[in-house]
C-alpha cells in the first residue's frame, strides 16, 4: 500500500496579467496539481464583501452597558459563595 505526503512550502509568487508566476525555484514535475494560498503581500485591507464580519465590529456599542454587566458578573459571583455547602449521603 503507497502512501501519499503532502509538502508544504511557502514561497514568494507574482501576480500579472492573470498568471501567477513564482519568484523562486519550484522543484515539481509537470503537471503538477497544487492547492494555492493567496496572502497579499501589500498589507492592504480586504473588500468589505471578502470580509462579512469586519462590517460589524462595534456594532453592540451602546446596547451594553459594560459597567452594570461587571457589576452583575460579581454580584452573582458573591451569591455562589453565600449558597449552603451540599451534602451527600454515604
């Protein structure tokens, strides 16, 4: 039974008229089937509709009052102390 590895390697590519052409040496037969990865090197940021959730950071604002919510946290922590300790039966 043969099996089959996988290589992963990560190198530096361009990008021009629709082709992506690497900028280092690729040691693969022809033919190659390969999985690619873009990262855009550029640093920039994605489109709005490549990145859904980004739309909706800060959203919640001002529906939470965060200082009552920590109040609540802790009063509910003092309450856990406050409960009887359960007892089992031998």
């Amino acid at each position: 039974m043969r099996k089959e590895v996988m290589c992963v390697k990560t190198i530096k590519a361009r990008y021009h008229n629709g082709v992506i052409e690497p900028l280092e040496q690729v040691h693969l037969p022809d033919d190659s089937d390969l999985v690619i990865t873009i990262v855009d090197a550029r640093g920039t940021t994605a489109p709005a509709d490549e990145a859904p959730f980004s739309s909706l950071a800060g959203a919640w604002v001002g529906l939470v009052d965060c200082d009552q919510f920590l109040r609540d946290v802790y009063a509910s922590r003092s309450q856990l102390s406050e409960r009887p300790v359960a007892e089992l039966e031998p």
